[in-house]
C-alpha cells in the first residue's frame, strides 16, 4: 500500500472519528444524525473560535445555520403568501386559497423556535428574526388563526427570506387546515436582549385580534391558538398567559401549542439535562448560550448558568416552580436525585430580574395564572435538554384544571419536527408534523 492509500486511510479514520457521537440505540437514523450534528458542532467550534480572536460574535457565526435554507416565500397555486406589517413589525401571510363558502376561519397564534431556550437566536443584518404566526381558516362556518414563531434560538433572517423547513410547515398548515399563517420577523439577540423579543411577538398578537383584523381575514374570534417550537414555545406560552391579564384584550384563546419548549431558566440541571448534556443538535452549553444571550452578552451569566449557580436570594421563592423532584413523573427523574439550586446574595450580571419574568421564564407563573389558560398540546422528546420544561409545565397546568395533551416521543430530538427536508430529513420529524398538525385539525 502506497503512501497516498495510507493518507486516504488516516484521514478516514479522523473523519469518522470526528463524526462518530455516542448516540442511544432508541434513535432511528443515527448515522444521519451524527453526520447532520457533526455540521453543527463545526459551525459551534467556528463560532467559539472567532469569538475567541475577536472576529465575530458567536451569535453571529451561528447565524449561517440559516444560509443552506433560506427561501424567499412565494405564493403557489394553493397558498397566497403576502408581506405586511402589524404594528410596524414585518411579518409575512400563508392564506389559503381553496374557498370557505362564506364560512369563517380557525384561528391560531403560534410561536415556533428551532434552538431551545427562547432565545438560541441568530442575528440577521438587521437584527430580526423570523418568526410563523397565522391565521388558520377551519372547515367550519369560521377559519382558524394561528400565530406562528419559529425557533430561532433564534436562528434569524433578513424579513424577505424564510427557513425552508418553517415555510414549508406554515404552507402545509395553510393549506391541509384551510388556515391563515403570519410569519413574524422580530428582533433578537444579541443586537436586542429580553423583553424586546417578547414585546415584539405580543404587539402582532394584539394586533391580529383586533376585529376588523380577524374580520379582514375572516377568522372566528372562538377558534384562535398560539403555537411555537423551541424558543417559539417560550413566546407562545408567554403570550397566551400575559392575553389573559390584558384589559384590553377581550379575545380568549382556544388552544396553546408548545413544541419542545423552552420554559425556565432557573435550574440547568434536570434531569433531561444532565441525560442530554452532550446530546446532538442542542447540547448543554449551546442552550445555556442561547439562554444567556438571551438576557445578556456578559458571559459571566452564562458561566454562572453552566455551574448552575446563577441564583440569587430573589430567585430562591420561584424554584418551588421548578422543583423537577414534585413535578417530573417518576419515569423521567431516572436515577438523578434532586438537589436545589445553589443561591448567591449578589447577581454580577444584573439579570436575575429578566430571568425570573414569567414572560421569559413561563413555568414560573404562579397557580392563579395558569387555571385560566387555554388548553393545551405540548410535544416533548426523550433526547431533549428541554424535556422536563414541557413535562413539568404539563403537570402544573392538568394540577390547575387546565385540559392538557402530553405528547411524548421516546425515540425524538430536539429541532427534529425542523429535519424534514432533503438531506436532513428524519422519520421521526414527519411523525411529529403530523400529530401537530392532527391535533389541531381536532382541537381548534
């Protein structure tokens, strides 16, 4: 064997190596995964490096996670797709055009992130990102709305593009639903940190239940839902608890769908993070970045967030929200023992208010706040960090008297309902997109 064949073999061999990741048998399609993670973990490297010799932000490195899919939303022979602004916020429109007969639409408010936490959030240009909202048009005398946000973690984009997966999501949802889905490009870290995240994405829910807004898109102010995966889930659950203490909102949402949500940022060690710390896709320290980033640049937060040890006196009355040994069902504390979050008298970062805000943190709302919600479906993967955020929000609404469907799926990953295109596609991301969209078709 020559020279060049035993080069050919070294580099195999490094090449595998890099790619190999020990992945739980449970996974269906592990190889694609490892290979679809090692891009991940390469672009995360890149980032660290570049941040480290001054180059570029992480965030902004990690933008280009968006670049292989970005696609400039078009109308086709099923959807009209249109650009427009809601309170000076861009967003963009999936109607669908089959006819309703006079009859109304369903409508829906969804929040949808691809990264956990609500923020793993990319920077575009301009600071924004996208975002689905919409409204969703029923086969009843009415249309459904929904209001989508993607994740974005935030992997964002300039307003005029889109993530391939998400338009994709946002037509089928059009078109299979007879819905209306608003695109929301709101703005995000790092140019912008919490609450302007939150405020952008409410300031459109506002503005689409007005009534000559719901008339304008014929939708059945009765049949309205918030919706979002990942940090997107963080929004939607946000926004249908801070709809309900609104006096100037005289409209009650239908439904609330959270898609692997991220829900607390008070406790980094569940026991779904401690079991997926170094899984693919959304490590530990990806989501404590993404968290981090969130409410600020200092990294001093997010070290403090890595040791869990980011708690002050003033957080110490919420962790009984967050208390995983109480509200985590036996099957998902496996062999971790509860130990409370260390406390500081002191917060370096100035943050701890922004974290402990129900409309960044929404497990931390009290009982009182959560028997009025609507009901709600919450999707949960077994290889998540962000499992027990949607396990336990679960438990608290059904102890509040809230109607809750707790899907979860033992083989599933986070950002897995986003893997369905070529050459990312996964099973269990199609299995997902349709029990989203089977049970809105039953519930809104």
């Amino acid at each position: 064997m020559g020279s060049k064949g035993i080069v050919l073999i070294l580099a195999g061999v490094l090449v595998a190596y890099y790619v190999y990741s020990p992945i739980p048998y449970d996974i269906e399609e592990r190889w694609k995964l490892m290979i679809t993670d090692s891009f991940f973990r390469s672009l995360s490297n890149l980032a660290e490096i570049s941040e480290l010799l001054g180059l570029k932000h992480y965030m902004g490195v990690m933008m280009f996670l968006t670049l292989a899919e970005e696609v400039v939303p078009a109308s086709d022979d099923s959807v009209k797709v249109t650009d427009a602004l809601f309170y000076d916020v861009p967003v963009v429109v999936y109607e669908p055009k089959r006819k309703n007969n006079g009859e109304l639409n369903r409508a829906s408010f969804t929040n949808i992130t691809f990264l956990p936490v609500t923020q793993e959030i990319m920077q575009s240009e301009k600071g924004r990102c996208k975002n689905m909202i919409g409204l969703i048009a029923g086969s009843s005398e009415s249309k459904m709305k929904i209001i989508y946000v993607n994740d974005t973690d935030r992997l964002c984009k300039h307003q005029a593009l889109g993530m391939g997966p998400y338009d994709l999501l946002s037509r089928r949802t059009a078109k299979e639903l007879n819905a209306v889905v608003v695109s929301v490009d709101y703005r995000l870290a790092p140019a912008y940190h919490f609450p302007v995240q939150f405020d952008g994405v409410y300031n459109v829910v506002k503005y689409i239940v007005q009534d000559h807004v719901l008339s304008q898109y014929s939708v059945d102010v009765n049949r309205i839902a918030v919706s979002g995966d990942s940090a997107g889930g963080n929004l939607a659950a946000a926004v249908a608890q801070q709809l309900q203490e609104d006096p100037e909102i005289q409209v009650d949402l239908k439904a609330q769908v959270l898609l692997y949500p991220a829900l607390q940022a008070l406790d980094m060690n569940t026991p779904s993070y401690q079991q997926n710390e170094y899984m693919p896709i959304l490590p530990k320290t990806l989501m404590v970045r993404f968290w981090s980033e969130y409410f600020t640049s200092d990294l001093s937060l997010f070290h403090a967030m890595m040791s869990n040890s980011h708690n002050t006196l003033e957080s110490a009355h919420l962790l009984k929200f967050v208390n995983w040994s109480v509200f985590l069902p036996e099957i998902f504390r496996l062999k971790y023992n509860y130990t409370m979050p260390s406390r500081k008298s002191s917060d370096p970062s100035e943050t701890i208010s922004s974290i402990t805000d129900p409309r960044a943190s929404p497990l931390l709302a009290d009982d009182v706040k959560l028997q009025v919600l609507p009901k709600a479906y919450i999707l949960t993967c077994e290889y998540d960090v962000l499992r027990d955020d949607g396990v336990m929000y679960a438990t608290r609404l059904r102890r509040a008297g809230v109607q809750v469907t707790l899907e979860h799926f033992k083989d599933g990953f986070h950002g897995a309902m986003m893997l369905t295109t070529w050459p990312t596609s996964f099973e269990v991301g199609h299995r997902m997109v349709n029990s989203y969209i089977k049970w809105l078709d039953n519930n809104l």
